[in-house]
C-alpha cells in the first residue's frame, strides 16, 4: 500500500511540474516588441 501512495505522490509532483513548465513557456514576449519609457521619466 506504500509503494501506490508513493507513486501517485510522484505523479502528482511531475503532473505539477509539467503544469507550471508549460504556463511559463504560453507567455513569452514577441522579440519585435520594443519597451517604452513612462512619460514622467526623467533622463539625466
């Protein structure tokens, strides 16, 4: 009986993990996507 809450403890932890991979990878900023400065910035 420890062996199976075992593996359904790992399955849940690597299912988890691949969650978080995957949401991470879905938000990449486009690389022609340039930053723009707030318009009180002050350049010194």
């Amino acid at each position: 009986m420890g062996i199976v809450i075992f593996i359904v403890i790992i399955l849940c932890v690597v299912g988890g993990l691949l969650m978080l991979l995957r949401s991470a990878n879905g938000h990449k900023v486009p690389p022609n996507v340039k930053s723009q400065p707030y318009a009180d910035d002050e350049d010194d």
